[in-house]
C-alpha cells in the first residue's frame, strides 16, 4: 500500500520521529508492506512487567496466550503500558513500544550451538553436550592455572585466566547466582556493562556525597526550577522520563537549559541552549563554578554548614602548572598523602568558619578555578562567551532556599577520560547552590541498561563485592587487616560515618556466600574468597588476552564485541581465547566475532582456533525478578511466557555448570575444590534457584536471635531482616547485598509493592516497589532542612525536626532521633558527614576538576597549561598509546550518541524498531559538509587511527563548527546502534573508531570525544 512519512511512522509504534527517512535518501511516498496489528485482548493473559531498555524502569502490560496447560507454551503478542506505574504512567517510548518484536525476534536464540576451531559455521548441540564440554573445558583451565598461594605464600585463591561478564539486563536475582558462581570459583576477572557506561558515577558521587547513586528520582524532576541536561539527551535516550522535564516546565515554570555538541531533542523544547566541544565539559562546569564564587551566588548558610567548605587542608597539598603536589613521573601516579585536612595537636580536623584563612576548602576552591573565566570557557570550549554566561546565571538563581535546580546527565559524561571529574564538578555546583538533598534538586545519572544500578549494587565489577564493599587484594591477608583498612574513622566528633559499620556488612556478606562453612575460626570464610593483584577490567583483560593471558570468556547478555572500545583489538583479544560461552537470547555479533562479514568484519575463520558456545537464555518477559533502575526502585516483575525453544533462565545455566564442576572435583579432585564446595547453595532445587529464594538472599536473614543493644528481640533465627542496622559482625546474621536489606522482610517482597498514592502532591509514592537505602526515595534528605531543622522550603517540607525526631514525606536520610543541636552533618555515609567540595584522596586524578584535553585533541594543547595536555594518569596501555591519532591525520572530532528509536544493539533484533531506524547513518554539520562535497544522502567513509565504518550522511544543522583556541573545530555524530547482526540492513559496529583509553578513577573507555576524518565512500 502506498503511505506517506507521517502514516508510516504512525503505524510504527506511535508515531516516533526518526532522523528523517528523506534525509537517508528516501522519497516523500514510498511502498511499505505494513498493515496494524489486530489485537483481541479476550482470553489473554496479563502480566506486570517493566519495559528491559533504559533505566527509567517503565510499567508494562504483557498480554499471552495460553493456558498454562501442560505442553502448552504462551505467546506474547502484545504489550501496552502499565497506566499505574507512577513515572511512566502508562507511556512507552518507540523502543518499548516494539518490545514484542524484541521478545519474538527472528534472532531469538532456540538451542544450543557450537563453533569447531577453524570452523566458519555453527552446529546445533544438545544442553547435554555443551554442559558437558564447558565444564571440562573450565575444570582444566581452572586446574592448570588456579593460583593457591601467591609468591609471598599468601592465601589468594585466584583464577585470573578465564573471564566473566555479566548482564546489566538480567535481573538482581540472577546477579546473585553470578556473584556465587564467578566468585566460588575464584574468578577475579568479572565485570558488566557498568564499566563501559556509568563507573564514573560511582567513582564521583560517592567521594562527594558518600554514595554512587542518583540523588533524587524520577518523579521528582516535576519539582525543579532550573533543569540543566548536559552530558545526556533525556528526551532522545530516556523519552517517558523525560516527561517530568516537560512538567516541571508546565506547572512550576521551570527552566530548561541544554548544554551539549548537538541541539538534540532535548535542545529543541530548551529554554536555553549552548554548544559545547566534546571533551571540554570540565572547562565549561569549573566556568559555572567560578561565575557562582565572583558573583557570590552560593547558598551561604547550606555551604558553611554542611559542606566541608570551612575544612583547612594541609600546608603542603599544591596545584601548579596543571598538577597536583605528589605526582610521581616515573610512576604516573599520585601520592595522595597531601590531599587531606590539616589536623590539630588533638587529632582533630581544623577548620575556619570564618571561611578567611587561605587553606580552607572554600579558598582553595575560589583560587583553583579563577582560571576558568567566560573568555576562558569560550576559548577551551567554543561555547559563545554570551551563551556560557546565560547558562550560569540562569543555575545562579537557584542558589535562594526556594529553588532548585537538578542536573541530568548520562553517557556524555561518563564517556570520558576524565568522565569522574566532570561528575565531581557538577557534584561542586550543586553543594555551591545548596541542592543536594533537596526536592527538585540533586545531581541525578540517568543509567543507560535496565539494570546497571542493580549490577553495579551487587558488585559485579573488577574489584567490587555487592554492597559497595571492596574484594580484598592479596596485600590484605586477613579479614581484620581489611576491615582495618577500609573501615573509615569518623574525622569530626559526632558524626555518623555509617561505613563504621562495614564490619557487620562484610561479615554478613562471608555468611551469606558460605553459609554454614563461615566460622568465627575460619575468619568467617575470608580465605576462600579470591585476592586480586592487578586490575582486571575490560581494559585489562582486553590488553592480557592480546597478550595470550586469557584462555576463557563467559559473556552472559553483554554484547562486547559491540561495545569495547576498538572493535578490532577485541576481535584480536578473542581470537587468542581457547573458549568462549555466550549466554543470551539473541544472536550477537560477540558470539559471531569469528564470522567473515566483508569490510564491518574482515576476519580469516579458518585461523581463529577459538571454540565458541551459544547458549540460548530467556529474556525480561520471560522471568520473575527484579531490576533497579535509576532512581534505586527495585521493582519485581513477572514472567508472562516461557522461553523459546530450548532457552533456558541464565540462573539454571549457571547452577548446571555450577554443580557439574563440583561433581567433577568429588569424582577426579584437582585444584583448590574447597572454595567452590563451600558456597552455599541450598535451594528447592539446586539446578534451579528460583527467583524468590535468592531475593530473600540478598536482603538477609538471622541465623541466630538478634537483639538490639537493650536486649530486645529484633530478629528470631531464621527470619528476614527488616534493615539493615540489624547487621552484625558476629556470624548471626547474612546478607548477601547489605543495602538491598528491607526489599524481602518477614512481611513480605516489598519489591511488588503497587500503591501509587501521592499524599505529598509532590511525588513521594514511598510505597510503590521499594528503593534502597530503606526505602529512602531522596537522598541525603537532611540537607532539605536548615541547621535548626526548619526547611529552607517552607513550601516543600521534605523533611522537618519537630522537637523529638525527624519527619516528612520521606525516611529520614539520617538518625531519626539526633537533635539539630547536636550538629550531626546530613552526608552520613562520609567520616566528616559534610558534601565534599575538596575531595581529598579519594580520586586519582586530582582533589579538585581540572581540565585536561582528550587523549587525541583536535587543538594539540591546553590553553590552561600547555606543559601538561592530557591527564597524567589517564588509564593508556602503551600499545594503545601507539594506536592514537593526531589532528593533522584525522581533523575533526567525533562523537558517539543514541537515537530514540533504537536502544544500543539490542533493537536492532526488533522489525518494527527496524523499520524505523533501517540504515547506518552519521550526521555532519552543513559548514563541513560543503567543504568536503557531502551532500545529504551520500555514502561517507568516517575513519581513525584504529579503523573505519562507511554510512549514509545525515548534513544538518545540528552540529556546530565551533571556535576553539583560534582553531575552527568541526564535530561528526555517530550513532552506535548497528551491526552486522539483526533485522535492521547490516552495518558497521561504531566502535571500530574509538580508542582504547579510560579514567583514572573507573577505568570507562572514551567514547565521546576523539579525532576521525570523513570523506565520500
């Protein structure tokens, strides 16, 4: 039938606009074989589930067929949204909206299959046979290479030459089947998708403010009276989040202002809008820092008494010429030793209320960025002078008692060298204004994956147990050395320092791995965990398998030949491995990474001696679970069909091969088989823990009676903890995720809990699913008050003193009994309870932001200081170093993005998600596109240092030629959402461009700013 643009995008889901079909060369009229689908609702089965894309966690409605008859399998063949959800509200955006077709795709993985060495093909095995020869493939790399003690004779009990990455898509119940799994037999080398999106969150926020976490939440964007989006584009990648933006426009007036290297969709419904180079957003933020210090548009009380602005730091501590005191050449690494508080002849932490002596944080922090002026900004950042000062007194009206302003961010920060820092920045901002803690205020990371909140909890990461607790290193050879280490001392009297209590945390972690095997005598199981010596990240283990360090890989729902940074070395790295097992329920390009597809994959099959396993898992709509998502909700969803074909659940893979290798030890022996019998594994059935049971696991039980310090009862043996205050180092208690203890009480999964009420008017429906910490919906809610425990707001009451205790429409963030006269800080989690301005030693990279120009820079210097361009610790392996581009090779800058109509490399599996965005594209301004003949439509090859992709051209005026440092700095976009799988026409992994090089502090590669050129294909 014959349908216009306007009809066509109608019938795909909704009418979402693309980047324009004309653009890709398209008539205005074409022929498309569509019709709607006919939907009868009679007789089907609904099932609440929440949509398994971006992290604003929206309701969905799944409707199936059939009736759970034996032999019968369900059918999902339709979803709408969940109207009672109260952030989504019965929205879905285009990527929801096709998520049937993500459920039914044709790239649906139906059984087993396995790659030979040398092979170009796959061949169908049974569940038998790849159980089989999995587990004896890792039992002999696990035997061969396993490491006991170390050299100094330490108990270590590591495995470092097979790797695990896990799904930030699968559920946190499957997080804890990953954490028993990867950890009891040894694995130090594990990570997810955090480490490729949001680690610099994590490593900004919680120096600042004492956790990694989103402050506030979704809902309460609506409360905002400034909103600055920079280092995202909420209305394109988070689209029925972005609707509390929208609202808060409506109804309270709010302004929005959108600073990014495109005028995005976010850009078109601002309020302000500035242009901005990639890789310069801490020059613009330290600008905004100093604007708001000249013109002193600070909120002085909230400042003085809650932040450690009044701290003194120590006499030697010195920034010069673009380095901090410390830093070792040789080394390239900081010591770190100068960057605390100068403390008194009583061991106490001296300070200046006076906020005059000139070592005070306040000072330091005045003196640090007076560099950053207007004509300094617009010369590192190209930003207009004019546009930059607009933008920084629009966020200086919020620093009055009745305004806030919250800043939305994601990926555009993240994706950066220095990503941890540009956090820090905003995090400075925000204490400056005094809208931490505060509705409407908050410093709020909008998380890319369903569930990289839930994944990031459980510390499924390099060097990270669930928690937030550290997996020791072999330097620390007893549980108490640890906790000596890294259980923090309260550096100002009175304060609450709640990581005092990371004793009880880990110990109850120990018993909740171990079980029965965790023994005061055994230092609670502390021996059998592993001990990393080295990082073991995606940079690391990329680099090792380069290097024939690796011999295997298990990728469970992680598509990371598409998203490492250079596609090629990781082809490389892969190539090296003798096993690789995928896990997941689509057919990706990781697990195809041997096939020849022409120029998007130039490889020789016959050479890549690499056996790789298939393995087909169930998908979000096909399991019950529950994912956090950004606002820290841990929402239980549940399963509305059984998976296709053969498809297992990723929690029964695991517990196969789990206990086939346990079986395989009883019966031969081998290497070190105590740790991986210890682990506690008693469930209903061991081959298949069920969802329930492992949630009730990470929020905690008794294993003996526990009373509180008056003796009464808090928790009989054998029950669900209410809290986790109820934890104690003393082996009565387990708890497999600390802060997840209250989701699964006595009373009941508080994760399904569907009670949307709003008493608030303002959006605090506390008792729809639960968040953690204790269900606190804003957190560090304390600083909403001021030091007498009146709110600043008296309009928006968050949280009040009223004589007794504390009150309000949330938990009290806080002791509910400490008097303001008592003058606790409300930032609990630090020793010193104030928002870190100074950040001390807890970063790599510096105390203080400071900006440092991408690893390849379009300019080749630092107008801040030329003698140090780049960050002196920067994570840069030498091979990659040589991998670098340069200006004159590759003259423009180029930056990768999301689209609204696709989510990563997922939606490409979905026809309906494929229609509408069908063909590679990249966008390019129309100054540089005349210069260079490119016309609207033609094929482009865009080319770096380590490769290159070919793709339609898209010439819009979206993007800028900026003015940088005299130099005129042209920006490419491109998009990061094709490859040579699923139904969308094959294309180039975006990827292949960019360099391998991380922060300092996360180790997330660059992703949004390096040097490519473009010419006609």
């Amino acid at each position: 039938m014959e349908l216009n643009r306007r009809q066509f995008f109608r019938i795909c889901a909704g009418g979402m606009a693309g980047t324009t079909v004309a653009s890709l060369g398209f008539l205005s009229s074409f022929s498309v074989h569509a019709e709607t689908r006919q939907y009868k609702l009679l007789k089907a089965k609904e099932t609440r589930n929440n949509c398994t894309y971006c992290s604003v966690g929206c309701g969905m409605l799944l409707y199936s067929l059939g009736d759970n008859a034996k032999n019968v399998s369900e059918s999902i063949y339709h979803v709408e949204g969940d109207a009672d959800h109260p952030v989504s509200r019965g929205s879905l955006c285009p990527k929801g909206a096709g998520v049937v077709d993500f459920i039914n795709s044709e790239s649906r993985l139906h059984y087993p299959e396995y790659r030979a060495p040398g092979s170009d093909k796959w061949q169908r095995i049974s569940w038998e046979d790849a159980f089989t020869r999995i587990a004896r493939l890792m039992k002999e790399d696990r035997d061969a290479n396993f490491e006991v003690k170390n050299q100094q004779g330490v108990t270590v009990n590591r495995w470092a030459t097979t790797s695990m990455l896990c799904s930030s898509a699968a559920s946190n119940e499957t997080g804890v089947i990953d954490n028993k799994f990867a950890r009891g037999l040894g694995m130090v080398a594990v990570e997810n998708q955090a480490r490729l999106c949001h680690g610099p969150t994590v490593s900004a926020l919680a120096p600042s403010f004492g956790r990694g976490a989103m402050t506030n939440n979704w809902i309460d964007i609506r409360n905002a009276d400034v909103i600055l989006i920079m280092g995202g584009n909420a209305a394109e990648a988070h689209p029925v989040g972005f609707k509390w933006v929208i609202e808060a426009k409506k109804n309270r007036g709010a302004k929005l202002v959108v600073v990014d290297p495109r005028f995005n969709r976010s850009a078109a419904v601002a309020d302000q809008y500035a242009p901005i180079r990639p890789g310069s957003d801490v020059a613009f933020l330290s600008g905004v820092v100093n604007y708001l210090l000249a013109n002193d548009k600070i909120q002085h009380q909230y400042v003085r008494e809650f932040t450690n602005a009044s701290l003194i730091v120590r006499e030697d501590y010195r920034f010069d010429d673009g380095l901090f005191s410390g830093y070792d050449d040789v080394t390239r690494q900081y010591d770190r030793s100068s960057w605390a508080y100068e403390l008194g002849e009583d061991g106490q932490v001296k300070r200046d209320e006076t906020l005059s002596h000139p070592r005070c944080v306040f000072n330091l922090l005045k003196t640090h960025v007076s560099r950053y002026t207007p004509e300094m900004v617009e010369t590192v950042c190209g930003t207009p002078r004019g546009e930059f000062l607009r933008v920084a007194q629009t966020l200086a009206e919020t620093a009055a008692t009745n305004k806030t302003a919250s800043i939305l961010y994601a990926l555009g920060w993240t994706h950066h060298t220095n990503g941890a820092q540009i956090i820090r920045t905003a995090a400075i901002i925000q204490l400056l204004l005094g809208n931490i803690g505060m509705m409407g205020g908050g410093i709020n990371a909008l998380r890319g994956h369903s569930n990289v909140q839930g994944y990031t909890d459980l510390g499924l990461l390099d060097g990270s147990l669930p928690g937030y607790l550290p997996l020791p290193s072999e330097k620390q050879t007893t549980l108490q050395m640890l906790l000596e280490q890294v259980t923090p001392k309260t550096t100002i009297p009175g304060q609450v320092n709640f990581w005092q209590n990371t004793p009880a945390f880990m110990v109850s972690l120990l018993k909740g791995f171990y079980g029965d095997a965790a023994t005061e005598e055994n230092q609670w199981g502390f021996d059998y965990l592993p001990k990393w010596d080295k990082k073991y990240d995606v940079l690391s283990q990329v680099d090792m398998m380069v290097d024939g360090q690796f011999n295997g890989l298990l990728v469970q729902g992680f598509n990371a030949l598409a998203s490492f940074p250079n596609k090629n070395k990781a082809v490389e790295a892969f190539s090296k491995l003798k096993f690789m097992v995928v896990m997941d329920p689509l057919a990706t390009e990781t697990a195809s990474f041997w096939q020849n597809h022409d120029e998007m994959n130039d490889v020789d099959s016959s050479k890549i001696q690499t056996e790789v396993f298939r393995l087909p898992t169930s998908c979000f709509a096909e399991e019950n679970g529950s994912v956090a998502n950004s606002s820290r909700w841990l929402q239980w969803h549940y399963s509305a069909a059984t998976p296709p074909g053969e498809a297992l659940h990723d929690s029964k893979i695991l517990a196969q091969l789990f206990l086939r290798l346990r079986e395989l030890y009883r019966q031969e022996g081998g290497v070190a088989p105590e740790p991986l019998m210890a682990i506690d594994w008693r469930y209903a059935d061991p081959l298949d823990p069920q969802p329930e049971e492992l949630a009730r696991e990470a929020n905690g039980r008794a294993w003996n009676d526990v009373h509180d310090k008056d003796g009464t009862l808090l928790a009989k043996a054998g029950q669900q903890l209410s809290s986790f205050a109820h934890l104690r180092a003393d082996g009565s208690t387990s708890s497999l995720c600390w802060i997840y203890a209250g989701s699964w009480t006595e009373q009941g999964n508080q994760m399904a809990n569907r009670d949307n009420a709003d008493p608030s008017g303002l959006g605090a429906v506390n008792n729809w699913s639960w968040a953690w910490p204790l269900n606190r919906r804003i957190l560090y809610n304390r600083a909403s008050a001021d030091a007498q425990g009146k709110p600043w707001d008296a309009t928006r009451p968050l949280m009040q003193w009223n004589g007794k205790k504390w009150q309000g429409f949330d938990v009290p963030d806080f002791p509910p009994t400490s008097a303001p006269e008592d003058k606790v800080g409300p930032f609990i989690m630090l020793p010193d309870g104030l928002g870190h301005l100074f950040a001390l030693n807890k970063l790599a990279d510096g105390p203080f932001p400071e900006h440092y120009e991408p690893m390849e820079s379009p300019i080749g210097t630092n107008p801040l200081h030329p003698n140090v361009i780049h960050s002196p610790v920067v994570r840069l392996y030498e091979s990659d170093k040589a991998m670098l581009g340069e200006a004159r090779d590759f003259p423009y800058v180029g930056t990768t993005y999301s689209i609204t109509e696709l989510f990563r490399h997922w939606t490409k599996h979905a026809r309906l998600n494929a229609i509408a965005q069908p063909q590679q594209f990249v966008e390019i301004g129309e100054q540089l596109a005349q210069e260079k003949g490119i016309n609207a439509g033609d094929w482009v090859k865009v080319s770096s240092r380590r490769g290159f992709i070919k793709a339609k051209a898209v010439v819009t005026a979206r993007l800028q030629t900026l003015n940088v440092a005299g130099k005129a700095v042209p920006t490419i976009g491109i998009p990061c959402h094709w490859g040579f799988e699923g139904a969308t026409r094959k294309g180039f992994l975006a990827n292949t461009l960019t360099p391998s090089v991380g922060d300092a502090n996360s180790n997330t590669p660059e992703f949004k700013a390096f040097l490519v050129n473009i010419e006609k294909a």
